[in-house]
C-alpha cells in the first residue's frame, strides 16, 4: 500500500471540509473518496501556543504516515475542534495529550 502523502491544494482541502466529519472529543475527521492523501488543520484559537499546535500535528501525522485511519482510497482532513488548555492557562498538558493519541489511534482501531 502507498503512504499517503499531504494535501496543499486551498480548494481540494475546502471541499473535503464541507462533507459531515465523523467527530471525537478533540479531534473532527472529514473524508471525500479519492487517493490517500491527508491535510492537518490546527487553529491558533484552539491552540493557542505554537509548540501545543506542532505536537499536536506530529500526533496527527504519525497516525497518518502509519495508515492508522484506514485511508484506503480517501482524502481525508484532520481538524482540532476543541479548545486545548482550558483548565491549564492555554497550555496542553499530559492527559489532553494521552487523550488526543488515544482518540486518534482509537479511530483507526475501533475493535480495540
């Protein structure tokens, strides 16, 4: 199976956007059929420190480059979509981090 490889296209990301997401807590996953291909979008309202949005994209990325969504054949856009740090001054800490790994590799492995 191909790795899938990450979207750039401004329209393409768009249009995966408008279809319904499946939601988690922290984490929306909007998919279009297509090739596998991924696009991460973490807002600096959700997150507010540049060093909470990158872990949170490697956490997103790893999930990705290992197939763990189930790609086969989508396009697929992560989105965060709950505010991080709101109990901890804006900061992520451990467990919003254990809990965003767990929602994301949960996803892809929903028998365990």
């Amino acid at each position: 199976m191909a790795r899938p490889f990450p979207l750039s296209d401004a329209n393409l990301i768009r249009s995966i956007l408008a279809q319904k997401p499946s939601n988690t807590k922290h984490i929306a996953i909007h998919t279009l059929a297509g090739a596998d291909a991924f696009a991460l979008t973490v807002p600096k309202k959700l997150a507010k420190r540049a060093i909470d949005r990158n872990r949170i994209k490697r956490l997103m990325r790893e999930s990705c480059r290992h197939n763990l969504l189930g790609l086969d054949g989508q396009l697929v856009v992560l989105r965060l979509r709950k505010k991080i740090g709101e109990s901890s001054s804006g900061k992520l800490r451990e467990q919003e981090r254990r809990q965003i790994k767990a929602q994301l590799f949960n996803r892809a492995n929903p028998s365990k």
